[in-house]
C-alpha cells in the first residue's frame, strides 16, 4: 500500500480545509491518507479532541512512524514542504510528504497559477504580512492595504467556491465529536431566520482593516435592520463592548478567555488563541446556524462556517 502523509498546520479552519484536500489527493491516487496533527501554538488541541475516529489514520508527530509504519523506511519520504505542479499520480515513492495543502486538486497537483497568486498578493510570509500590516496603519499606504484585502477577498471566494463544487462531501464526511455537536444543536435552538452572525478575530492578525470599530459598525447596521446578532469571537474585549452597546440583541457561546485579553502586536506572537480550539469549534458551527455570517476578509473560519451551514458569507472591511 502507498502512503500520502499530510503535515496540517496553522489554526482550526486551514487544518480542515487542508483534510479535506488532501482526503481527495489520497482518493484520487489511490493512497491511504495519514494526516499529522501537531498540538501546536496556532492550534494547541489534538485531533481527537475535535474529531472522532474517521477513515484515515491520524498521527501526533512523524516521530510516530516508526512505531505505526515500520515495514517501511522513513527514508522513503518525498520530503518537500510543498508540492507545486507535481502531478502526484507519477510519484512511484511509498509515501508522499506534503505539507498543509489547499489544494485545486482537479489532477491531483497544486494549481501553479493559484499559488503564484497567493504568494504574490498574498504575503504568505507571517512576518512579511506582519510587517506590511505595520505599514498600512499610515495612511499614505491606504491603497496598498485595499488592493492586499480584494486579493484575499477575491482567492477566499475561489477557495469557498472550489470546496463548495469538489469537497463538500468530504466536509460532511469529516465527523466531528458527538459532544460538541450536541452543544451546537442545543444553543442554536434560539436561532431565528433574522439571526446574524458576526465573526470578530483581533488577537493574531493585526490587520489595519480588521479595527474593532468597522464590525461595530457593521453590527449597529444588523441590529437596525431587525437582526439579532450571534457573535463568534477570540477577543473578550470585543465581547463585552458589543454587549454593553447593544445588550440583549447580542448572543454568544460562553467561553473562557485567557487573562489578561490583549492583542498582540509581536511577531512571532506570544499566544495565538485567547479561547480553547474546542469552543472555537463550536463557535464555528454556531455560526453556520446562522443566517448570514459577516466575517473578517483575511480569516478562513467564517468561509467554513458558511460551507457547513450552506448559507453565504459577507467580508467585513
């Protein structure tokens, strides 16, 4: 049997995206998929504290190799971070290595064009798009800052579409913890079809277009308009503000915050997560309850959350 290993990294949602890609790779190629999900700081949780037992094998670090596969020889690996317009079907190696793909996996390769794109608007480098993010607080660089946020606009609506047409089924297939879909079904019980939901992410991406006071803008607007607002956040001060201005109409998941709250403007950051992975599952799935989910242009957690609830998603800027 031939292998496709996949090393997921960075947050909850591009884990999953990244699951799912590689879940038709394997199919495709006819390889068995084994994911390795890291404890990590963009993630800390494990994969069965999200997941159940699904039909792919999952280990916590490649140091496990030896122990699950040792017939076969670690040697063995095609050890490259990404596979770029490598069709996989020609790869005769045991097992394949790659490394968190979002991938167009029409041909079971990395669409070139795409990633060329990404990588050229996008600033995939974190301490790059930090440093830019920096930059773009001065005015003279507004233009700048709108060009970057329609590029991501615009290739996030490629990837919801992509998945929407090619993955969905295996999104659906993905099973999630029984717990953790019985609190979803029981909190979204208050749900109505005038119920928003509202995605506020201000600890780890210290973007200039993503200030506080844009969603609570956004927020004032849904209200008059007759919503109730279902607010996802990691940022406890973004909570309690919109609470105190709009008491009542505003609904969320209680969670622990970490303490103090604050935002961080390092890099690499101290802490990414102010809340656990698995609240954030479940905020997640809150929000494909809802209506409609306006969210943050440079984050993937509010296009799953449309995926799932099959409803759409509007970028807040």
């Amino acid at each position: 049997m031939k292998f496709l290993f996949n090393q997921v990294s960075n947050g909850l949602s591009n884990r999953i995206i990244s699951i799912i890609s590689s879940q038709k790779i394997a199919e495709v190629c006819n390889r068995k998929l084994v994911v390795i999900w890291k404890n990590e700081i963009a993630c800390p949780c494990f994969f069965e504290d999200i997941f159940e037992k699904n039909n792919f094998l999952v280990i916590k670090d490649i140091s496990d190799f030896d122990t699950k596969f040792s017939n076969l020889k670690l040697t063995e690996f095609l050890m490259k971070d990404q596979i770029i317009g490598v069709d996989l079907l020609k790869l005769n190696e045991d097992i394949v290595y790659i490394k968190s793909p979002i991938l167009n996996v029409d041909k079971c390769e990395k669409n070139q064009e795409y990633t060329d794109y990404l990588i050229d608007k996008l600033y995939l480098d974190g301490k790059h798009r930090f440093d830019l993010a920096k930059k773009w607080k001065d005015k003279k660089f507004e233009k700048e800052a709108r060009n970057h946020r329609d590029a991501l606009i615009e290739v996030q609506k490629n990837c919801y579409d992509y998945i929407k047409k090619n993955l969905l089924s295996y999104l659906e297939n993905l099973k999630i913890k029984k717990e953790i879909i019985k609190v979803v079904e029981n909190f979204s019980k208050i749900f109505n079809d005038k119920t928003a939901g509202v995605h506020i992410r201000l600890t780890d991406n210290p973007f200039p277009y993503a200030d506080y006071e844009i969603f609570e803008n956004k927020t004032k607007n849904l209200i008059d308009a007759g919503y109730d607002i279902f607010l996802a956040s990691d940022n406890k001060s973004s909570e309690e503000n919109l609470k105190e201005k709009f008491k009542d109409k505003i609904i969320t998941y209680q969670k622990e915050y970490a303490i103090p709250d604050f935002i961080d403007d390092s890099w690499p950051p101290k802490q990414y997560r102010h809340t656990s992975v698995v609240d954030a599952m479940v905020d997640l799935l809150l929000l494909s309850k809802t209506r409609k989910i306006f969210k943050p242009c440079f984050s993937t957690f509010g296009i799953l959350s449309a995926l799932y609830g099959g409803i759409e998603y509007e970028c807040v800027y």
